[in-house]
C-alpha cells in the first residue's frame, strides 16, 4: 500500500511526470492498492480470529470487485504496451498520437469496460444454488471455487463465464503481445548496442510485470484442474492478487531513473 501511494503521489505531484506512462502507472498503482483492499483484511481478520466466515452476498461483492480490478489490469497493460510501442516504433508522431484526451480515455474506457463487463460474473453467481458443504477451498471468494459448492447445474454458467473471460482477457493479451513484438523487432534494428540498451529499459519493467501477472492467470485459469495444480492454484493465486500489487512498485522504482529523481526531489522537498 504504502509503495503504490506514494507512486500516485509522485506521479501526481511531479511535473516531470506528467507524461503518459506515468499517468498509466499511476492508474496501475492505484487499481494494485484496491485489489489488496479487496482480498488482504479480509483474509487477515480470518487468520487472526480464526474465524474466516463471510456471507453470501460478502463473497460474491468481494469477487465482483477483484474480478473487475483484474479486468482492469488487463486493460491498462495493454495500454502501458501500446504507449511504449508508439514511444519506440513512432518516436516522431507520438506526443500527436498519445495526446493528453486520448490517455484519459483509454484509462477511463478500462475501468468501466471492467466493472460493467463483470457484471455478467455476479448476474450467473447470484443465480448459484448453495445448499451443500459451506467451505470455500480458497483464501478468498474465486469463482471457481464457489462452484463447486453449488447444488444446481453449473455447466451452462462455466461456459458463459469462460468465453466472457475469454472476451476480458483475449483481446488485450493480443495488443500486448503484439505491441512487444513489433518493440523488440524495432529495438533489433537500432545498430549500436547503447541504442538497444536505452530502448529496452523503458520497456523491460512494463514487461516484467506483465510476464508475472499473465503467467499465474495462465496457471491458475487456463490448465487443466489436475488434483495437483488444483492444490497449487491457490499458492499462485497469491502472485496475482498479493504478490503483483507488492513487486509493481519495487520493479518501475528500482529500475526507473525518473522515478528515482522525482522521489529525491520530494524527500529534499520534505528535509
């Protein structure tokens, strides 16, 4: 919490940066500390009182808000990969092409497209029949987990609900790999090593973050449900929920020079 704060408030306060990739990290940052509002006090309260209960319609709020956030994320990555491309493919043309209006919208378009899109998850969750066991085999209310307490027929909501995630997750997964493809194509061109090492590092945290965040949904989501990776989703249902919102600001801070500078500024500012 306290290193995404203070990316907001650096990006906010910093007239250096004012330019488009921060104003998407600092979207990022903000999305990464409601996630862990989300999951983490609740998951805390249960550990330290022993008594991990939440109602019905507190499991399906507490998954409408982190499946929307997910959504969220995807979507802004997508816009993080798209503003480095037009950075490093259209140097010339890119203060015209990622314009002040244009940033706005993209970012206010992920966050509705999110939350609007997962409404369709709480509509067939409320529909859910429980009437079984009551243990949720998870640290927090996935949908997945769920299900399979559920008493009715869930096939048709597991079909609806794989091809919306599909619908969620696909299309801005295709714009990321795409603008990285056309990146590293163009960074291959540049002759001199320097040249190459300049341009990749204001590519490689965006990229990092997005191997890791990608990677685990992959896991989690999309391999078959073996009885060893269904004892293993939860342990990297961490790196996505908890784990991501933690190493963001240490990989764009650690590794970004402006970042550095801006945060030198402030605390001379503060002495």
């Amino acid at each position: 919490m306290a290193g995404n704060i203070l990316i907001v408030a650096l990006v906010i306060s910093e007239p250096q940066l004012h330019t488009p990739m921060y104003f998407f990290l600092g979207n990022l940052s903000c999305l990464d500390s409601f996630t862990v509002c989300t999951i983490l006090p609740k998951m805390l309260a249960g550990c330290l009182t022993g008594h991990g209960t939440i109602s019905v319609w507190g499991c399906i709020a507490q998954f409408y808000f982190f499946s929307s956030l997910a959504a969220v994320e995807c979507y802004l990555l997508a816009m993080m990969s798209y503003d480095r491309y037009l950075a490093i493919c259209k140097p010339l043309h890119y203060v015209c092409l990622m314009n002040t209006k244009l940033c706005f919208r993209l970012a206010a378009g992920s966050w509705i497209n999110g939350f609007i899109g997962m409404s369709i998850y709480i509509f067939l969750m409320s529909q859910l029949i429980f009437c079984g066991p009551k243990d949720i085999d998870h640290f927090f209310c996935d949908i997945t987990a769920v299900m399979k307490l559920s008493c009715g027929e869930t096939n048709t909501a597991e079909l609806v609900i794989t091809v919306f995630a599909s619908i969620f997750t696909f299309p801005p997964f295709t714009l990321t790999m795409t603008s990285y493809i056309f990146i590293i194509r163009n960074i291959m061109r540049i002759p001199s090593a320097t040249g190459k090492k300049k341009a990749f590092s204001t590519c490689s945290s965006h990229l990092i973050v997005v191997s890791i965040f990608y990677g685990t949904l992959v896991i989690v989501y999309v391999l078959p449900r073996t009885e060893r990776l269904r004892a293993l989703n939860k342990v990297f249902s961490v790196f996505y929920t908890l784990l991501t919102p933690l190493v963001n600001p240490l990989i764009y801070s650690l590794r970004n020079r402006e970042m550095k500078n801006a945060l030198r500024k402030i605390l001379k500012k503060c002495v």
